[in-house]
C-alpha cells in the first residue's frame, strides 16, 4: 500500500511543470479535495500557460459548471506577483495542468466577483469522489480523450495492426478507441461500439473513459512493441 502511494505522488510530480513539482513536493490525496470549500466548481480547458521564471500565468475556459453558478466563461490566474486583473493561486496543492488539459476550478466569491480558489488536474479530482463533481462524467462522458498528435498517430499506426482482436471485434473501424501509451513500448486501449468512429489518445490512465461515464460496454486490448522500441522506430517516450 506504501509503494502504491508513492507511486501516484511520483506520477503527480511528474505530470506537471518543473516549478509546480518544486513547489508542492506533497500534494494533497484525492479525497482532500472533498474539503474544499467552494462558491462554484468549474471544469476547464486550460487554453495558455506561461512561465515567467519561477512564476506562472494561465488561462482557462469553462467546459460546464459542476457546482454552484460560474457566469464566467474564462478565468485567469497564476503564481507570484498577481497580473492585474488575475488572481494568484497559492501553492497548498494547487497545480496548473499543461495546455489543452483539463483543470478542475475551485471558485470563492470576493466582492469583486469569483475568482480561481484552487485548480487541480481533471484525473485527480476525478479519483476525489466528490459529489460536487458528478456531472463530471455528463461533460466528459470519453475522459480527456483527444486527437492524437502526428507523432502519436504514427505510433498507433504501428500499433493498432498487432492488436489480438478479442472474440466477437472483426473490425476496429467500426470502434471509437481510446489508447494510451502505458511504457515506452506498451499501448493499451479501450474499444467501444459507435456509431461515429475515432480514434483517440488520453494522457494518463486516469483520463481514460470507464463504463459509467460513456454508458457502454469497454473491450480492453494491449500491444507490445518491444521489438520496434529496441529498434529505435518508436516516437520518444515523455510520460
């Protein structure tokens, strides 16, 4: 159970920006996120993310209030010295997600109106099991899947032909799938049945869609590609 722990503590570290894992080198468990206390929760696409030497600045775009009433259709914030018109956001856990990643806007209300409270990783505050958060699964009913990159399509090109098709799949055109890269030489997926196929990619396990959030039934499937990794034909490995 420790190893586990540690496990997810490095994972969180190194999800994030050098400046963000020196300044919160311990962050809150999941369930933490159940005690903040809020005016208003927003999902958010984080659309800019500028480090200014040990300082950042970010911007955010709601996706669809989970909590409370968020008028505000963008939000900006950052850390150090506050831009005019942003609010800073204290370290005590609170981390900005990379651009075009979901976020998680903890919003209170100060005479000026709402601002950004805490920000915590979609994945993270996704395993919080807060209630506030349950219209997570409505907004985002595929994870954070997205389109993969150039780079990441000719690695699932490599892919998907060694896929063992389990029993009943003659076809994965006929599938959306939903892959991530697990080690340098491992991809993992999941197949669901749909009318409007794609082909998709999440940045961590914990972006993947499951069977309550898309209503469906999910067929699992790996492929190993050690030997093209050993053969350097593989795109480079940055989890």
């Amino acid at each position: 159970m420790k190893s586990a722990s540690v496990a997810v503590l490095l994972i969180a570290l190194n999800l994030f920006g050098p400046a963000e894992a020196r300044a919160c080198r311990v962050p809150p468990r999941p369930e933490a996120l159940r005690n903040i206390e809020a005016d208003a929760i927003v999902l958010a696409l984080v659309t800019e993310h500028d480090v200014e030497g040990v300082n950042w600045r970010a911007t955010a775009v709601s996706r669809g209030t989970l909590m409370g009433e968020a008028p505000h259709r963008e939000f900006s914030f950052g850390s150090g010295p506050a831009f005019p018109g942003e609010v800073v956001v204290s370290c005590g856990g609170s981390w900005v997600p990379k651009r075009n990643r979901y976020g998680i806007l903890y919003l209170r209300r100060y005479a000026d109106g709402l601002r950004v409270h805490r920000i915590y990783p979609y994945w993270w505050a996704r395993a919080s099991g807060d209630p506030r958060l349950a219209r997570l699964d409505r907004l985002l009913p595929l994870g954070a899947a997205r389109e993969p990159t150039a780079e990441e399509a000719r690695l699932l090109d490599l892919a998907e032909p060694r896929i063992e098709l389990p029993p009943g799949v003659t076809d994965l055109s006929r599938y959306t799938r939903v892959y991530e890269r697990a080690a340098p030489s491992t991809v993992t997926g999941l197949l669901l049945r749909s009318a409007t196929p794609r082909r998709l990619i999440v940045d961590s396990t914990g972006e993947l869609p499951t069977e309550a959030s898309c209503g469906c039934a999910l067929i699992h499937v790996r492929v190993e590609l050690a030997d093209l990794w050993a053969a350097g034909q593989l795109p480079p490995f940055n989890p």
